[in-house]
C-alpha cells in the first residue's frame, strides 16, 4: 500500500482528495492535517466523510510516500522542502509549482518561496505531460480552468487548425473559490446571478497561456499564441464550462477538426470526443473531461465546448491521476466512478 | 457474474441504476430496455453513461438473473409474471409490490394488475426485513420518502419512546418527481421557490404507515399510529430531508433516545445515528441515511430528523442493497462511494 | 414629505428598506448610516441601487421624522434613546422591542441595554396590533418566521379551532440569515441541500409564542399554547414558508375552518387566505402573506401553509406597512408591486 | 386612460406584462386572452396575479388602443392584422416583426403569414429607434438576448473603436425558454448545470447582425459586422449576461472608450455605463441595462459586458416601454421599481 499524506485536508480539495483516497485500492492514507481544525475530528469538519474519519493533526510526522499539498500559494511551496527530504513526493494542489517562469509567477503571486524547486517540477497535466509526471518529483497539479481550457484548445493548436489569437469563455460553479468565506461566495450573492470576473487579468491566464504555447509549438510553430480568458461565477456548486473561440488558419470541415482531437485524445482515458454539445452535468463527480469542437461557418471560427467537473478532473481527481502516475499503477485507479446524473 | 436486467433504463431511477451496476464487481448488465426510446444507445439518452454505452432494446429477450423494473404502477406489475416465469428474481421499483393490503393499494392506485403476486412480495427496506428479502423472489423496493420516513421512526416506536399519533413533513429534490415533463417540475416553477403538496393525500403516506404500524406492533403494541404527511418542494435536485414529530411517551433523556437508536442501528451498513443536525448533501450521492434524534423539552416532543440521497438509498442504491441480499453477496457492494461534498 | 433616516443601510433589510423607500411618493430619505462602509457611496456596496445613490454616512444628525434602526440586536436598543430625543419615530428591525417579557429577552439576548424603553415599544404586526402601532412611538418589526408563523396560527387560536399544543416546520430561503459572511451562508455548503437548524432553540420561537398566546387569549381562552418551533435552511434567497399543525379542538369542516380565517383577514390589505396551496413563489417581491388552512381527515389535524418575502412582508416591506401607520398614511402606500413571477 | 389588451397572457412574457401594466397609472387592460387556459380566471394559472385577477377569454373582441402580441412566431403575425383594422397599434413579443428582411425571417422562420406588414414594423429598441417607435403603428420587440448584445456593442461599432469581426457569448437564465414544457427545461436537468445551445445557429443571430449593421453603417462605414453569438443556459430563471469581443480598431484607451459609451447612452432612461463588472442581480426586476466595456491590454481587444433582466428589458419591461413612447406618455412610466437585491 502506498502511504498517502494530505496536508490541509479541510478545505473542498482535501476533502475531495479524502473521498477519493479512502476508497482507493493501493493507497493508504496515514496523515491528513489540518490548521485551524488541527484537533478535531474528520467528521466534525465534514460530516460526510464520516466513514473515513480520523484525526485531523497539526503537521505530517510519520513518513508518506506522497504528499498531496492542498494549501493556498507560497504555503505550498514552504511546505514542501521538509517533505521532499523524506523522500516524499509532492503532488502540490496550489499554482506554486505551475509556471516554470519564475518570472511570470512574481508577476502574479509575488516571491516565490523556494524558486530552486521550480526546474525540478512537472506540470501535472497527463494529456500533455505524462512521461514527465511519471518520472517526477514534485507535480504541479493544474488549475480547474486550465485543465478545462487547455484540453480544449491544444490539439487545435499542435495541428495548426487556428490561428494564435485567442478567446477563453469560461463557466464555473462556486466551489472553485474555495470554503473561505467571501462575500463573492455568499449564498444570496451568487444565487440567481451571474458574474464575470477577473477581467483586468485572473491569476490562471498565465498557465494557460503557458501550456497552450508548448501545444503550438509541439505543432511546429514559433511563438506563443495571445490569450483573453474571462472567467465567469455561476449559481451552482460544481462544473466547469470553458467555450473556446478561435479564428480558423486555412480551409478545414468539422470532420477534419473532429479528426485531429480524436487522434491527439486516441488514447486517453478520461477524455472524451464527444458528438453532441456537453453540459457540466455530463461529468459532474468524475474525472472525464468531454471536448466538443465545431465550426461556426458564418465566421470561419473554431469553437470548442469543453467540461469537467471543477473538484475532480479540475483537482483532486486529477492530483490523483498523477499519484497514479507518479506511482507506477493503472492511471485510472481509484477514478472509476461514472458521473451523477441527474 | 450475476446477469442483470433494467427494464426501462431511461428515467433517473433506471439511468441510476445503471450507473451503479456498471461498476459492481458481480454483475453483469445484460438487457437495459425502453419504451420510446428504444432503438437508440444509452448515451444519446444519457450522455454520462457514455462509458457504459449499449443499446436500448424494446424488451428482455436474454435470461437473466435478476431484474429491475424502473416502470411505472401498473406497467410493473404487468412485467413481472413473464420475468418469473424465465427464473428472474425481480426488484420493483414501483409501488405495485410493496403495499400488503390489497384493499390500501386499490385506494390509491387503483385495480391492481397482478394481485395474486402480492402475498409473495417483500418491502425491500433491509433494516426491517432482511430475512424475508434474502429469502424473497419479489421485492418491491420502498419509496423515497418512505425509506427517510421509516428509518427515522421505527426505532421510536419499536422502543414504545412515542405515543402513535405521528407527524412527518418532509422536504425533496425534484428528481423524486422523475424525468416525465409536467408543470411542476419546469425549472422556473421550482427555482426559488418552495411548495406544500399532497395535502389532500400523498401515495406513500399508506407505505410509511404500514411499515410504521409493523415496527409498532414489534414493539408489542396493539393498533397502529396515525400519520399526518406532508412533502415539499425545494429547489435542489437530490435529496430528502424528513423532519418527523410525536410526543413522547413517559419520560425519557436524549442519552436515552439516542441509545435507542444505536441499538436498533447497531449493525446496519448504512444507516446513522449521527450525533449534529444532518443535511442532505452530507449523504449526496451515497447509499448513507443519517439519522438524528432530539428531545424538544419545551414541549416534551421527540424530533428526529433524517437524511437521504432519494434516487441511491431513496431508489437505485437500496435496489442494488437489495439485489446483493437476494444474491447473497455482501450487502454493501458496489455502494462503497462516500458522499460527495460539496 | 416625512423625512426618514434608515440606520445600517448596508444589510439587506436596510437595501430593501432603502428600494422601497425611494420609489415611497410621500417619503423623503435624508440619511442613510452605515458602519465600516460608511463614507462610501451606496452603489459601491449595492450597485442596484444605482439610481437611489447617495452617501453611507457614519450617523443621522439631521432631524427626521421616523428612523429605521437596522442593526443587529443590542445595537439598536442603544441606538434609539438619541433619536426618540429629536422626536423621532422608531422602527426597530431587530429583536430589542419585539418581546414585551424582559426576562424572556434576557433569556434569549442578555441584558437589554434599554428596558425601560420595552413597556412603551409596539409589535409591528399590523393584522393583530393596528391600533397600537397607530398611537405608537417605538415599533417593534417583527420577525421573519414569526410573521409567517402568527399570521398562520392566530385566526384558529383565537376561534378555537384547535388545541394549543402547536407545532411550526418551516422552510427559509438564506437571505433571512444576512449579509453576514458565515459558513451557513457560503454558497457551496447551502446549495443542493436542506438542513434543519436551530434544534436547540431558535430565537424566533419566543416571539411566536408571546403572539399566538395573545390570539389564544383573544378567544376567550386562558394559559398559553406550547410550541415546537423548528426552521430549515433551503437553497434559496428569498421567501419562507411554514407549515403548522395542530390537533382541532372539536369537530370542523374545512368550510368552517376557511370562513374563520376569511373573516379574521377581511380587511387586510395583504393577507389572502387562498384556495390552493400557495408556493413562497407566489409572493416573491412583494408585501403579501397567502395562507392556505385545511383538515388532514385522517388524523383530525389543522394543516396551515402560509408563504411571504422574508425581506419584504418579513422585515422591509412591513416596516414601510408601519412607517404608513405611525404616518397616518394609506396602508398600502409604496407598497404596490405585485409578486414577481416566474 | 390607454386601453390595452394582452394576447396571450398565459405565458411569462405575456404574465409579466399583467404584472406591470397593473400597476402602470394610465392604462387599463381590457381584455387578456388565452388558448388552452381560456376560461379560467387569471389567478388559477397565475396565483401570484391574485390581486389583478380577472377571466381569461378566448379572443379580443373589444376595442383597444395597444395590443400586445405574447404569441409565438407565426401566430403573431396572422393575429395582427384584424386588430390593425380596430386602429389598434401592435406591440409583438414574437420575431415576426422584428427581421426587416423577408428573407432573412424566411431563412430561419420559413413563409412569413403576412409579409406585407413587415415594411410598416419598427425594431423597437428605443435606444435606437426611438422617434420611428414613436411614429409606429406595428413595434417588434426584441428579443432578450438581442437587446443585451445589441446595447454592448453599438457604441463602439457606431464609433469606430472595433473592427467588424464580433463574438457575443452570452449567458441567460431558463425563463427566456418560456413556460412550455421541454426537457431542457425540466428542473433535474437544468440544476448545478450549464450548456451551450443553439452552437449550429440560434435564431437571435440575425436580429443581433441586423441592428449591428445599421450601429455601423451609422457611423459612417460601410457593409456589415460578422458575429459568432453563443447563448448558454445557466440554472437560475431570469437574467441575462451578455459578453462581447472584439479586436480594437486603432488604438484607445479604456477612458476614451467608456466615453463614446456614455456619450451614446448619455440621455437613455434604462441604460447604465457602470465602472464596475455587473452581474445580472444588480438589475433583477428593473427595466435597466447596465453595461461595461474594458479593454483586454495583453491582446487589444474590447470587451463588453452587459446585463438585462430578460423578462424585463429583454421582453415586457421594454414593451411597456414602447407603449409608452407609442402613446406619448413619459418613457419611464410605470416602469420605476429598482432592481430586487439580493
């Protein structure tokens, strides 16, 4: 059994990481920890996790074979030295280990904690990155808006099917923002509203912008493509919808663009090609992600409609993908579960 | 492997079922039929079950072990005899098989279609009749509100903690109404929005109060308690919260009544007796009832309020508790799946 | 044109004081307070009110005629003393004139800042204290579940229509609870789920209890009635709903019960004692209680639904009902709007 | 006093139009009509129109001076010319009157019922077309995700600030959908879910491309904008959030952009040049449309965001708007109340 640490298991992602863990077949896990609920009971904190309830404990004493980070940025990266030392790795949940410029992530986060561990870590994305996560250290795990926008638009890119210049659309359930409390998560606030937010710049533009620029240039091209990403707060709790517009470069039918996002997804297990538009609900509680590329023939635009469930292919399922890469077992493991519907 | 039949997989407690079944260890689905939409594969009806995709057929044809009916009153009943008849064992999700008394389930459904396979039927709520289902060839699968209903006052009354004049006023999702259309269920009637309905009668105030009257009477009373229900309405998907009343009988501590409960609870895999007020997305997406008993001191009144997901302990997940107890597996598999939070 | 101050603007009963206050034909704003964001404009807190735009200033030194105190409890009672100086009117949101027993607040609330002050307040219930509140200086504004509550139990308490051992289950949309961040609030903990709280005691509960003993003693009876008072948190903003039972007190038809309550409500100009169960949806918006009374056969039982606004005929909209009152001003004035629907 | 008769009053628009003109103070309504509900009185279908109740007849037979057409596309059209000949005017909810090019209509709507009406029709849009709505005998409403998207975008196409290649990805609450029966607007299926529709072509596509031309050709250039339009549907019943993109043509600031905005919009009653993101809650039950352009600096291009209540701005609201500049009353008229927030 692999022996599995979560530090901060009391926020939406260590939750889901908890869920997910206590059910899977090869992982044990013998540290969750806590802060300010340091003390108190699982069950105490989320009553649903009921079942597999334990200790919340200050910090990790006895030693784990992976670590899942599920702490807010610079947290993370201080956490990790200490748990790397033991020979841990490291599945971080936060953008500390996201942007291998350590100039863009000052940028947007200020300092980094420990800049030396940034060469050393994998964008823990396993559609693009898997032979780099299966032999990593320290993974940084996506955003849940990267992971929607990205699948959406690299194979677009690598085949060369749009021109750089793009526009991300996304969706997103209140979840993503986390169990602090804000007064944009406020019940009364987002019910029956909706919101577009981060417009002078939200913080996973640049990862988005990072990866779609290694697709494209995976494609052969030079440069990186530009980038608008507005995010968008809508009344529910789960799910992710980015809609993805982009100019076509050349003469290209939606069974050709249907073509090549089947051939670049051939053999993924999670994601899927799908033939008619999707809905978050479509995966809501599992780690799929459904593609739906079409073409807007008034415009000669590329749009692309992708989902996923913001807490598990957008987080923990997807942390746990990885810790089944990092770890030499079925990439699927533990993720079977088929999505709720209704 | 157990072959297993869903007979109309295209409403949610089918679709459910499916969802289910694909990932129990044991069993094999091998028919999953419909009525209009017969003729198309799953996931056209059901884009989540893409990857438990097949097609659906106009009827059974294949033997199989045991089937579900996900029909409607009537339509159930008429499936059943030439199920029997090729060996099946059949789980009813309908009310066609759990009322005992022909005359109680004339009054509220009308002629029965198959009365003379009434004596032969078992209410399929494991915590009450366990051995007649592991022994049982017909299980009609208990309502929604009446699993939330039941678990939270049997161990009341069984005890002689109540007196038997009863109050439950329960609150549901709208996906117990199912997928038909109707004006009741058209999201801008519902959104926002709370209702009292079937004030002048709900059809499974009969199913409670026999079930109710059973635990009574194995507590050594004579009669049986009188029940006022009244369901609502809410703006959720899933879940049934009941909030149940009755005045109490003699005296009596919470510590006492708790007890009680724990006893009566004691080797149940699913069902308990927890220890804050639930909610419903505590058990969202699992086969758990929460349960939760208090003494209102004011008024010497126990309150008891209870929590289940309605399509998985409330339908779906109780038919696969149930077909595991038929089939002398072990009562809990394939419903291992924590709640999911938030 | 009176002259109204409204202190703490920036809660939603202040916001909604402040909607129905500026469209008020015979109403003047001159103050408008707030707390940590006064010296702000008020379409920077609420960017609804664009159009009554003004500034959050830190307290009323104008004179004005009647003052809105919308501040927590404790705070109010210490805030009325100055403006009563000036001569102005009070209408206090809060709980510190509502109950006119010092040691029932004490019980619920501490120490009253103000008691000597209680003996002069009115409840602002214009259904059962018109007079009162005509003559009145310092109104009480009821609560929310209790002006549900009262106007649901009060015709049958005082016509005898049944015993007083009284039962509330009600049901409130999460605006009730405030702007207040907490994690009862936080979207992703209330959406998709119903809880029942305050199982301990709701503050609530005493207010109901001193009205309904009024109405119970208004027919002639003596003692008080008992009762169990339990609220539900579900997945709205806006509306309550409750449900009351109570065993009858002798044999009544549906009829009898129905005139009673008509005859009770004939001069109201907002309650509506309706011929089908009403939905909280059907008042949406607007100042109107709809309450449906009928007899659960089975059981001998009064059933009452009743259905309002929480912020408008709950708090805002029956503070401005006062404010008309205490003016010598029609009613209904400001008042108007029809429910919205859908 | 105006007399005005609603067609169709059984549907959302044509309810929310009783709503309004209710309590609009110069007008009466003199007839309301359905098809299926004929007969019954108002409130049976409309509980919450309690206080404007009155029969529901079969068809007009009594003079008025306005019509309003809530009927779908087709019925309209065939229903408008007897009323014409009573010298009543027509204010359409449907798109029969809205498409000034008979074969555009055609393309998306197939035969026109009355072709030789569609030169008389004015848009009406009072932004843009206030002195012919003033002069029309026969106003198309628009519909309600032209009007966001229209108002986004006129001012920056009319002033030159983009180039004419736009996408609109909007974002709209289920009741535009109406009150018909359909899957995609059965509750379970809408709930914590979000979908992209009409991607093969929705049918406000023209009607937004056709007002877009005549904002650009206003301003001097020459042919017509191209647009991508992408509605979705998020689970919430009214709103509606408009998000434009387009590539700046030349080179602005945001101040100077925001000042062609305000100077287009500098006399408008309804609409808001806001400096703030808005969210659709901010004009919820209003009349207003609130709209924010930005520039996105990474890659020149504007964005606008605009949000209406689509019942209101998007559908009756505005025709009550239109009525009142077609009757020569003030153009507010009944058309105060500030948004409901929260």
């Amino acid at each position: 059994m692999i022996r599995v640490g979560i530090v901060n298991v009391t926020g939406y992602t260590g939750a889901e990481l908890m869920r997910i863990l206590a059910r899977h077949p090869e992982v044990k896990v013998t540290a969750a920890t806590g802060r300010s609920d340091a003390g108190k009971r699982l069950r105490q904190v989320f009553p649903s996790l009921r079942d597999a309830d334990r200790d919340i404990i200050p910090a990790i004493v006895e030693d784990c074979d992976v670590a899942f980070l599920a702490l807010p940025a610079h947290a993370s990266a201080e956490a990790a030295p200490p748990l790397l030392q033991t020979g841990a790795k490291i599945i971080d949940m936060s953008a500390d280990f996201r942007l291998s410029d350590l100039a863009v992530y000052e940028q947007w986060y200020g300092t980094h904690p420990t800049p030396g561990l940034l060469p050393k870590a994998v964008y823990g994305l396993p559609e693009l990155h898997r032979g780099e996560i299966m032999a990593g250290n320290i993974i940084g795990n996506p955003g849940c808006y990267p992971t929607a926008s990205i699948l959406s638009l690299a194979p677009a890119l690598q085949a060369g099917i749009v021109k750089p210049r793009l526009i991300v659309d996304a969706k997103s359930g209140v979840s993503g923002a986390g169990r602090t409390l804000k007064l944009e998560s406020h019940f009364s606030e987002v019910d029956e509203n909706v919101t577009a937010y981060g417009l002078d710049g939200h913080r996973h533009q640049p990862e988005i912008a990072q990866e779609l620029a290694i697709a494209w240039q995976r494609g052969g091209h030079s440069g990186a493509p530009s980038l608008t990403f507005v995010p968008h707060l809508i009344p529910m709790t789960r799910g992710i919808l980015a809609t993805a517009y982009a100019d076509l470069d050349g003469s290209w039918t939606v069974e050709q663009v249907r073509d090549a996002y089947k051939t670049f997804y051939a053999n993924e297990p999670f994601v899927r090609v799908v033939d008619t538009p999707p809905s978050t609900k479509h995966v809501w509680g599992s780690n799929y992600c459904f593609v739906y590329p079409l073409i807007d023939k008034r415009t000669d635009r590329l749009i692309v409609v992708s989902v996923i469930d913001n807490l598990v292919k957008g987080a923990s399922g997807q942390a746990v993908q990885n810790l089944n890469l990092v770890c030499g077992l079925p990439e699927t493991m533990g993720l079977e579960t088929l999505p709720f519907y209704p």
